[in-house]
C-alpha cells in the first residue's frame, strides 16, 4: 500500500507454523536484512506486509532476497501505472 511517508515500512507476520522461536526469529532477521538493502534504493512510500510461509526455514538467502526484491518492484511498478 502507499503511504504518505515517503519512506518504505516493512510487517513481517512469521506463525508458529513456521518453526520454533528461534528459526522464526532468524527468519525475521533475514527478511529484515534483505529489505534494508533495497529500501533505500526505491524512493517511494509504501507500507509492505510479508507474510513467512514454513518453506522460508529452509530458503537459501539469496532466494528470500529475490523474493522480497522481486515484490517491492511490483509495488513500485503499481504505484507508477496508478499515477498516471
């Protein structure tokens, strides 16, 4: 979602489902490090919730970058087609 911060924020939602206390954190931890390497490069405002499915314990990080990378693109591409 857009917000009118201009800045990115990031919701991690990480269940039980996922794993114990200590792979959910490392999950959270990961999703957190991979986020902060591109916010900064994507000057827009928007609010994006990730939602950690159980296969993320397992996910290489360089895949849960991808992944994440891959998803602040579509917002950015969805708030430009919206502007217009």
């Amino acid at each position: 979602m857009p917000n009118d911060l201009g800045h990115w924020r990031l919701g991690l939602v990480v269940s039980r489902k996922v794993g114990g206390a200590v792979v959910r954190n490392r999950i959270k931890r990961r999703i957190r490090e991979a986020f902060r390497a591109k916010a900064h490069q994507k000057l827009v405002g928007a609010d994006l919730v990730v939602i950690a499915r159980p296969a993320a314990a397992g996910a290489p990080f360089s895949r849960l970058a991808e992944n994440l990378h891959r998803a602040m693109d579509q917002v950015v591409a969805a708030m430009a087609n919206d502007t217009r």
